[in-house]
C-alpha cells in the first residue's frame, strides 16, 4: 500500500483570494515557461519509443504547480504499483482541472488522453506533445478511433494509459457516466485497469473561475486493479459498471454518504405528497 501521505500542508494565507490566485498562476506561468526548454532537452536524448523519462518529466511539473499552492493539502494511498512498466488502462473520476496536478504526484508515467483543444494551448499544449500524450477530437469520430490505435501502441510500449472516462469535470461533485471506450481498451489489449479516486478537488479551481478556492483537503487513492481476463469484448459495459461502482463506492466512504448521494446515474429519490 501507498502510506497515508500528505504532500503539503496548508500554511494560512495573509493576502486576498484574489491576490493569492495572480501570484500562483504567476508562479505556474514562470514554471511552465522554464520546464518547456528542459522538456526539448529531455525529449531529444529519450530513445525509449514510450518517451518514458519525457513523460515523467512533464507530470513533474505537475508536482511543483501544486506546491506553489500552500492551500493544497494532499493525501496519497492506496495500491503500490511495483513494476512501473507494467501498462494499466488508468481511470479517474474528474471534479476539477486541480485533478490533472494532483494526480501527477503519482510514481509512474501514463500517457494522458485530453480534449484537442488542450494541445493547442501555447507551450502547455506544446509540452503535451513532446511528452507523447494524446490528442482525441470529441467531435470528429475519426479521431476516437486513432485515439484508440495510438492507446494500444502505447501499451505494447510498456507504458500506461489515463482516461477520465465521465469525458469532463463534474457539474456537481457527482460520479457521471463513464464511456466504455477506456474499457474496451483494456479488454482488447489485455491489460489491467487501474481506478483513481479523487476528492475534494472540485473546489480548488471552480468551473469557470480563475481564482482558486479556500484551503482543501484533497485525497487520491490508487484502488485495486481489475484484472480483464475474465471480460470479453461483448462484457465491456459489464467492466465499465463494475470499475465505477468502486470509484463511487470510494468516494461515498470518504464523504460518509450513501453511494446513491455520490452516483449521478442513481434515480432520485421518490417523493411522497
């Protein structure tokens, strides 16, 4: 098991919301303007087809954008994954942008499945690429299926893959829907998927806004693998349903709430007049 971590504690602010938020994307925007040319660099002497030691590079400046936040504080537990070149299929429910830094505290690379649109964006976008994450274009078909195909490539590298499979952040704190195609991935290829449960993120950044929320207590667990020997092709769905139900079931214990309160597909309650 990861041990109950904290990676940062929340020291308390003497300024406004507002002047705390202009000085960490201050601090981030100096960040992401230094690690561009080291990740050039890295990129030109990795001669690992996976771009591991690249990737492992960007998800580190992952890690430093949260510690120019002191209002973060992160626990990390869960599963240990002993070989990091043993490929999963990673899935992860999605409550803010917040996720994506925090779940890069995680000791092992996985090419990150994101909106097209996120590759566009200057440096960070560039970073993305040299880094060998993958784009896929939600409204053009096309780009699901070569999505896939470059997914599956990435696997046979010995390198993981990461989907937020609800496709984006959640509207209210909810579990959406997942689509199945990270699943069918995992099952096609043979390999494990690897679920993430995350909390308390949804108010570090809020949908919408540009400055960041009040001190947080944010928990990532890295949950059992689910092995997809046992699934066919025609079963997708079924280890859809069962990978959510953990991720759900997670994080209604953390919340002390019934699944029922956390899960978006669950019906609402009946009233009685």
């Amino acid at each position: 098991m990861l041990g109950n971590t904290v990676e940062f504690r929340y020291i308390a602010p003497a300024m406004s919301a507002t002047l705390r938020s202009l000085w960490i994307w201050s601090a981030v925007g100096a960040l992401v303007i230094a690690w561009l040319p080291l990740l050039a660099v890295r990129r030109a002497f990795d001669a690992d087809p996976a771009l591991y030691r690249t990737g492992r590079l960007f998800r580190r400046l992952g890690v430093a954008m949260t510690r120019v936040n002191s209002a973060w504080q992160l626990h990390r537990d869960g599963e240990k994954i002993a070989n990091p070149r043993r490929p999963y299929v990673v899935v992860s429910n999605h409550q803010s942008f917040a996720d994506i830094p925090i779940i890069s505290h995680l000791p092992w690379e996985m090419k990150w499945i994101a909106k097209v649109e996120l590759f566009r964006v200057p440096l960070v976008g560039w970073m993305m690429r040299l880094a060998g994450d993958i784009p896929v274009d939600r409204a053009d078909p096309r780009s699901g299926a070569r999505m896939l195909l470059e997914a599956r490539r990435v696997l046979a590298l010995k390198c993981s893959v990461m989907f937020f499979p609800e496709g984006t952040r959640s509207p209210d704190g909810r579990v959406g829907s997942f689509n199945p195609g990270a699943f069918h991935l995992a099952i096609r290829s043979g390999v494990p998927v690897l679920p993430l449960a995350v909390e308390g993120t949804r108010d570090c950044l809020p949908k919408r806004n540009w400055k960041f929320g009040p001190p947080q207590e944010i928990r990532l667990r890295v949950l059992p693998p689910v092995e997809t020997t046992g699934y066919s092709a025609a079963q997708a769905a079924d280890l859809t349903a069962d990978v959510r139900r953990m991720i759900v079931a997670q994080i209604a214990s953390w919340r002390g709430v019934d699944a029922s309160a956390v899960d978006a597909e669950a019906p609402a309650p009946s009233t009685v007049s």
